[in-house]
C-alpha cells in the first residue's frame, strides 16, 4: 500500500466553469421547475395521497390553533394574527416548499424575538414578517445561505435552549396570573414572577397546573396493542393541545354561563378573514408618528436576527426530517421568504417551519405538501366559524400548551458531549445560554458567533505540530509536520514552538539536549499536508531554521506543494538544497554529509 | 524510516504550570533586571564602546533635528515639540530600551495620525503621548503583546505604504506652497493640491525640488576606496538630511539679511527647555472647553490605532535589526510606552521605533543604548542653543526631506511575492493600501485585519481533502486525508465534498462511477493528521458516510485520535466496528468481507 505517495492528485478540479453552469442553470426548465415544486409533485398525485394528506392536515391544524393563539399572545399579538400566519403561509409552502413534512406557521421563538417591537406598535408585527420575508428571498435567491455555516451547532442549540428557558419563564405570569410584566428576558422573566409572587391567582394556577398535567399524560398515553383503544389514545395524543384547550374552554364557558369568571381568558377574536394589503410602512407610537426609516431604526441590526433564526429554524427542521443530503437549502429559503411576505400581505406574524408541528405531520403520514393547504382550510374555518367560540379559552390553558412545548426543547444533553470532545464548543454553549438568558437573546447567537471566531482565531494562532522521532540508519531523525493552511496568526507562534519542540524534543526544558548522545540533529520538516502558507509565517519560519543551523542542526524540507517552494525559494535563496521532494526521506538523509560535521 | 507511525509523540507537554512559572519569574533578581536593560549592559560598558556610540549618537542627533521639526510640522505642530520628543524619549530608552540600535523618537506616519487630532488643538498630541504609552505599557505588563499577531505581514506592508503615500503627497503642499489643506488621505492631498496647483510658489517648488534631488545624490555617494575622501563622503551621506536643511537655512538667513525672504520658514522656534508637568486633561476647542472625557470621546476607537503603529513599528524595527529570535516583544513594550509617557511629561508628541533613524544608527557602529543618550544630548543642545537658527528653516527643504524619507518607506516589491503566493493575501494588501490611501490609514488597518479575518473563515469553511488512489490486494481503494482543526464552518460543505469526491474520482461530474470497473468502492478516511473535529461536523460527517454505505460504499476511519474516535461512538454507536488503527490500514481491508457484497 502506497497511501502515504507524496505525489497525491488532488482531485476537485471542476471542468465546468463556474458562470457556464450558472448559465445551463438558468436556462433549464428543469431547474426552474425545481424553484416551484408544485409543478413536480402536483402532476404526479395520486388518490392514496389524498387520505393521507387529508388525516395530516387535520391533525396538524388541530395544533396550530391553540399555538397560533397562544405564540399570538406572547408577542403581545390579538390571537387571530397567529392563526392568519398559519393559514396563509401554508398555502404558500404548499406552493414553494420542497420538504413535504415540513409545516410553517408561527413559532414560540419568532414570537419571543417579536415581542418587543410589538410593545411599541403592532404594526411592527406585519413590518418584519414583510421585512424578514424580502431578507429571506434575496438570500436565497442570491445563494447566500453559506453564512449560515458560520453559526455552529452549540450556538444553535444554546439558542434554541436559552429562548425556550425565556418563553417559559414568561409564561409564568400567565400561568400563575400574576401582575407585572413577563420580562424581556429569562432573568427578568423570573425577577419579575417572584417579585409579584403574592398576586397569584390560584384558580388560573390550577388550570394552568391541570393542563400541564393532562398534556404530559396524554403525550405518554400507551397507543400500542391495535384495536381502537389503540386508535383513540393515538389520536387523543397527537391532538392533546386542541383537546386541553377545548376542555378548558368548555370548563370556562360553563362556569361563564352561571355568572362565574374565574379564569383570565382570551378575550375578544375578531374572526373572519384578514385586511389584504400592503403592511404598514408608517405607525404610531404613543403620540407620535414613526415613518419608514424611524420604523427601521427601531429594529436597529438586532432585528436581522429574526430572518435568520427563522431560516435556521426550518433548514434545521427540513434536515433533520429529510436527511442531510436531501434538502435543497436555497429553494427552503425562498419558501420561507416567500411565507412570509404572504404573512405580512394578510395581517401575519413573521412564520416559519415548526418543530412540533413538522413532527406530528410526519407521524400522522403526510403525503405530500398538499397536507399543508388541508392544514389552512382547517385553521381557516376555525377562524372565520369559531372565533366567538374562542373568546372562552383560559389563558393559563395556553400557557400550559407552551411551557410543554417549550419543555420538549430545552436540551442539556449536547452539554456533555460538548464537554467530553471539546471544552471551547462547551463555552461556545455556555456563552450563548448565559447572555441569551441575561441580556436577550440576540445578544446570546451574537456572542455565540463570536466566541466560535475566537476558537478560530485561536485554533489559527497555535496550530499543533506533529513531532515523531525515528533513524535512517545510524542517524537519529525527527520530523515536525505542519498541515493545512498555514496562516499569518501563527506567524509569531509557529517559528517559536519549532524551536522549542527542535531543542527539546526529550524533555521540553533541557535547552543543551542537542548534547545529549540520542538527541536527533537531523530535522525533518514534513510538508506533504501543508496546503499554503503565509508570507510573514514562512518568512520566520526559515529565519528561525537558519538560526537553528548555525546552532548545529541540519533541516530538510520534505515534499512542500510547489508554491511553497517557490515562496522559500524567492525569500531566502539558500534553501533551494534544502527543499527535497520524493516518496522516501531516507535517500535525502543518507545524501547528506551530517557525519562530517 | 518510520515516518508516518501513527502513534507519534505529541511533544509540547510543559511539566511546570503556567502559575509557577510566572512566580518563578516573578521572584527572580535577574528577570526584574531584563525589565531595566541598562542594569546589564552598563556594568559591562567598556571604553572602547564610548567612541562608538559618541559617533553614532551626534550622526543620528543631525538627522533627528531636521526629521524632528518636520514631522511636528507634519502633525501641525510646533517644531520644537518634534525635538523635545526626540530628547526626553531618548533617555527613556537608553534605560529601559533592550536593542542597542533602536532609535525613538517622532515618526512619519504617528505624525500623520496624529494630525487630524492637532486640528482641534495641540493639547491632544500631549494626551496621545500620554494615553498611547499607557495602553502599551498595560499591553507590555500584560503580556498582551500576541494580539499583536492578528495584524499580517501584507497589512503591515499595506499601511506602511498608504502612510507613505499620503504623507508624500501631503508635502506636495509645503514642496510647491500651495494654498488649501494638505488633506487627511493620499485622495485628499492629492485633489487639495491639483485643485489650487494655479497658486504655486516658485522659489520655494526651486528649493525643495533641489533638497530632494541633494538628498538622493548625497545617499548614493560613493564611501568605497578608503582614505579621507572616502570618510568625508560616508560622513556627508549620513548626515546629508542636516546638511540640506542647513543649506536651506543658509541661503534662506543670507537672502533675509539683504531682506529678500523668497522662501516659506519654519518660524519662531520656542528654545529651551519644555516645561514639564502632567499633560492637559481639558483642552479649549473654538469657543467651548472640552473635559478629560469629551477628549477622549474625540479620539475615539480610532484613537487605538496610534499605540497599535506605535508598536509595530517598533516591533518591526527591533526585529529586522536584531534578528527575529532576539527580541524581547514585552521589554520593547515596555519600553516604548515608557518612552511616549516620558513624551507627553515633556511637551512631546507619541514618539516610537524609527526605521531610517534605527538603521543611520546601527551603519555609524552603535555599541549600547547609551548612543541614544549621545543623540538626546546633541538635539537637547540644538534646541537650547540653536533654536534662533531653526527661524531659517525654508520649509520646502523639510518636505524634501520628507518626500525622500517616504519614498524610501513605499514598498511595491511585495506586491510580486504576495500574488505569486497567495492571492488571498494580495488582496489583503491591496484592501488596505487603497482603503488607506482612500478613507484613512485607520479605516487601511482596520479593513486589512478584516480581509485576514476573511481568509481566514474561508480556509476554515472550505478545508482540502487529499485524496489518493491505492490498491490492497485485488481491491481499488481511495484514501481521503482530512488535517488540522476541523471547525464547525465546514460542517455544511466538507460532508458535500467527501460525496462528490467520492462518487466521482476520475471524473468530477460523472454520478454513476461506481459502475465503472477501476471505481473504488473501499473508502479509507485517514485522521492521523486531525487534531480536532467540531461536533457539528462530525454529525454530518457521520450522516454522510451512512448515506453513502447505503449506495453500496464501504468506509474505514483510520487513525482518529482517541477524543474524535469516542465523539463518532456517542453520535453513532454503529461506527465502533468502522473505527480502525494501527500503522498500516491493510489487515484492516482484507479483513473486510468486501468481496461477498
């Protein structure tokens, strides 16, 4: 086996040209059709499809109702807005979406980022959906979904977990039906329930409690066995949220119709169908009026969180229900652009692709995206025939629909493989939780990002060299291999520690080893791995080999890329006798006259 | 030879802790000593050294009165203010300064930093002294001397040569006087002086042009061949900035005397010694006084990039003329931010390392720091003695000393080096030479270390895959070498890569090379080489490799080290029996019942 052949192809040489593929691209029906996957799944439906399609989208509407009404109220939303964000972003993702489980609608996070804009004004609301929408479409359209690769997996679980922790914390309020309000952060979400602690209501607290209870059971309730037991625990559980909410809908009704409002309830929906129109690019704020660029400056640079959060959310979604390979990253994100400057057009709040959601479509079978437009017709007609019915939902019943949510996210587990192969993603975790938790949770992802550019920076700085001692013949070697890119922030390090592992290679603090009898005076320098290098890095990189051969060691320079070559080369002539290329060392050495000296 | 043992030693491991060291160092006579260098060297001093830095010190003292007025006059200051930054700076130095040739005092490119500020009012090159040697002695007592690294050599290259351009064309003003600013970019200098070249002076344009064309013929007189004439040349070339300026100042004294004053002067040089005091913490800007804090607000975040030049080229300095091993970056902290608090005590501007001054030094023979105490003397007695004389100084000739002292500095031959090596850091130069050159030298640095930073994420999110092709018996086999750190930015596309590399070995785009007979369908990932894997990238990695074995590929891991083997067991239980070590992968293929499947 020759696996270790310096002369390696590499390979990824790309015979197409970059703008000649873009060209075919462009020009190929296919590929346009693949930007509308309407047109490939629609024309091959079949009868089966439909049952299948139709049992999903009814169960999945059955959830987005109590969701969409309670992720409505935490941003502080009237609770049509969060159904009219399911409904009319569905119909789209039917249109534009290529994962068939994914279902799109509001989400606790969005709402949670959303939430103090919408203290302001609820214009905001329609604003960054439209906002967001137009973000998103051009990112995709432009193929720009790339940056996304700089937000690691520990920033986006820290994420997920420091906003579920925030919307949980906030839902205390209503779930206890305390005073005060529920804080725009974890921290002041929690300062905030204990400090109004004695206000507590205790009957909203019994139903909230009740709900919790009765959603937990009904997600653990045994549906195995066949029969229809079976059939009727299976579906009691995938819609537990609709049948809590119901219950306490109907408990409160009752209680209503003798007089008796024990309950803070939802209040007043207005039902029907949305105002179409153009969002409002003007608003009022207190007593004044905010135009267009006021209303930008309110998001400030932290309001480009919400479009990105809603593109990892559901890329994150598709790939993890399609498989790795399987999503088509730049149509998901023109879908999800596309939903929603659909939301924002109908009255909306920004939507995107719903963990729960997508995991009870799938369960429940789903076909194809056809399941998504079942899914609005039902939430449509919830909206335009029940709205009155609404009025009776408790809100400490909503509350417990979303801490159990939340509970399902909240994630401590990667905490321990984080630990066991890497301390720096650990921070990364850390970092991201804490300040997402403390100071908001755009200021978590940001920090997050940028302690992983630290590790980079630093991982760049200190890069390891390999040192392995061995003989060609009678002569003790070592070589000291450096790989990748060698780069400029190392360029201080680098020469340093080649000196330090050269002159030490025993015992790292004996400086006069090179009089030891079995200290190795030849070196190796092993660049078959080296993929570039920086010209101020290979600049003191042979300054310090030249310091070391007047020191009394010899070096050879083995197989570096040809560039590299040309480099040393260029900036100290001399070393063209040390540059040495070929499948072996042992030639090169035994060439040598190291004996003499 | 044993080179590629894959149970190399990881050398590096240090037995004394971070802590005890530090107290070791802490406890020592002999490191306090290396922090005030004239402790070691003057016990030491030898007659003979005496002659040599007498010499050295008044060559270096006639070239630092002329380049001393002219960059006060650079920064708009008044010209004695250079001399004082050359005198007080220079004691410092010879205490506390650990390279014998370095010599302190103002700089161009400080000057021209310095000079948006002066504006205002002078009190604020006082407090830039000030402030600029207390954040490099808290960087030197810190050992924060590494962030230093993340400035590369193409960015250091960049923005010396926009600082050269600029303050050349910024003299184009005072060469030809013209009216209008001197600008505060190349750009602006540059427009200022076409826009009113109508205004031009032409005994002034005579004079300087003259001192230029001196000063090149004077630098390239010929010193060979021994004898007196040889000695007068040498003598004459190194001192030929006084020697220009003081023919200027002749013919300038003579005309005035016969009341003829064709020339633009210096002006009245306030002699004597500064007075000496804290420097101002209020300032009066125009009509309104501006407090300590409202001062600061003035420099702002820019204001960081005077102590950063401050010490790069210091640094830079130090180590181009004691070679790169032998320089102590911390006592060189120390010592420079002594220097500049040492300045602003004294009526002087930021004074740093000076290239031309450091070289004139070490060619007249220079044997110990105490050559910069001979220099301070020489500019103390000009200034206390001659400062009547300087009134004479026509300014034209001062811009030619300039003009040639920048084109000395401006560095095109990189440019050759850098686009042969890496266009990558080409760019880098040229982002900051034209930013510099376009928008400021802050906004050069600034953008330069980001264009790095750039690359870098690149290299991270886009790292090579080696592959090579080997045979192991009968069986067509293709290792693929991942190296370094391997870091989350790649987590999308490295999983990409090692699928299309793998489906297509031979040819990049041919989808169905596993049905062509030479395809390799035995995959050997080899980890010798890795260092680290993020856990997001391990996950995809893992994802992809399952995918792959479904379309009929077969994977060994090879060699991982311990922590990444234990990550792809914890993400992947189903990995342990693909996991192999050991020095040669061959047991590990014919052990494999490939050919059955």
């Amino acid at each position: 086996m020759d696996l270790d052949d310096p002369r390696r192809p590499l390979l990824g040489h790309v015979p197409q040209s970059r703008a000649r593929r873009l060209a075919n691209k462009l020009c190929s029906l296919e590929s346009w059709r693949r930007r509308v996957p309407i047109t490939i799944w629609l024309p091959n439906y079949k009868l089966d499809y439909l049952l299948r399609d139709f049992i999903a989208g009814i169960t999945v509407g059955l959830t987005s109702i109590p969701q969409g009404i309670a992720y409505a109220l935490v941003a502080g939303l009237p609770p049509q807005v969060g159904l009219y964000s399911s409904i009319f972003p569905g119909v789209v993702y039917s249109i534009f979406g290529s994962c068939k489980d994914v279902t799109v609608g509001p989400t606790a996070i969005l709402s949670a980022l959303l939430a103090k804009y919408v203290a302001k004004s609820v214009d905001f609301a329609y604003l960054a959906a439209f906002l967001s929408g137009c973000i998103i479409l051009l990112l995709g359209v432009l193929q720009l979904g790339f940056v996304l690769d700089f937000i690691s997996k520990p920033v986006i679980s820290g994420f997920t977990t420091a906003a579920a922790l925030q919307i949980a914390a906030a839902q205390l309020k209503t779930l206890f039906r305390v005073e005060g309000s529920s804080g725009n952060t974890f921290i002041d979400a929690l300062i905030n329930f204990f400090k109004h602690i004695m206000t507590i209501h205790l009957w909203d607290s019994a139903l909230g409690i009740a709900s919790i209870v009765a959603l937990l059971l009904l997600k653990r309730l045994p549906t195995g066995g066949g029969g229809i037991l079976a059939a009727v625990s299976l579906h009691a559980s995938r819609a537990r949220n609709a049948l809590v909410v119901l219950a306490g809908a109907s408990l409160a009704a009752g209680l209503h119709a003798r007089g008796i409002v024990p309950f803070a309830l939802a209040g007043k929906i207005e039902g029907g169908l949305p105002h179409f129109g153009l969002p409002p690019f003007s608003t009022t704020v207190g007593n004044s009026t905010l135009n267009f660029e006021e209303m930008l400056s309110v998001f400030g640079a932290e309001g480009l969180v919400m479009p990105l959060v809603a593109v990892l959310e559901s890329i994150a979604i598709a790939k993890a229900f399609a498989g790795g390979a399987g999503v088509d990253v730049t149509q998901e994100m023109v879908a999800v652009g596309a939903c929603n400057v659909a939301a924002s057009l109908a009255q909306g709040m920004p939507a995107t692709g719903s963990f729960t959601r997508t995991a009870l479509n799938r369960a429940a079978g789903v076909a194809t995206p056809a399941g998504s437009l079942v899914k609005a017709s039902v939430v449509l007609l919830a909206v335009t025939l029940l709205a009155d019915a609404f009025y009776y939902i408790p809100r400490a019943a909503l509350a417990g629909v979303i801490v159990v949510a939340m509970m399902s996210i909240i994630d401590f587990s990667i905490v321990i493989t984080l630990w066991r192969n890497n301390k720096g993603e650990m921070c990364t975790w850390a970092v991201t939780v804490i300040v997402g938790a403390a100071a908001g949770l755009e200021y978590g992802i940001l920090c997050g990002a940028l302690a992983d550019l630290l590790r980079l920076l630093l991982a760049a700085a200190r890069p390891r060299l390999h040192t392995h001692l061995f003989k060609v013949g009678n002569i003790d070697c070592m070589s000291v291999t450096l790989v990748g890119a060698v780069s400029y922030a190392s360029a201080e390090w680098l020469p340093r520690k080649l000196r330090r592992v050269v002159d030490s290679p025993h015992s790292p603090h004996s400086p006069h080893s090179l009089h030891s009898p079995h200290a190795p005076r030849l070196l190796v320098l092993d660049g078959r791995h080296v993929h570039s290098i920086d010209v101020g890095v290979a600049e003191n990189l042979l300054s310090v080999i030249l310091e070391l051969e007047k020191d009394g060691y010899v070096f050879l320079l083995w197989n570096f890329p040809d560039r590299c070559r040309k480099l040393f080369q260029e900036l100290r002539p001399e070393f063209e006798r040390k540059l040495v290329n070929g499948p072996s060392i042992d030639q090169h050495v035994l060439g040598l006259d190291i004996i003499g000296r």
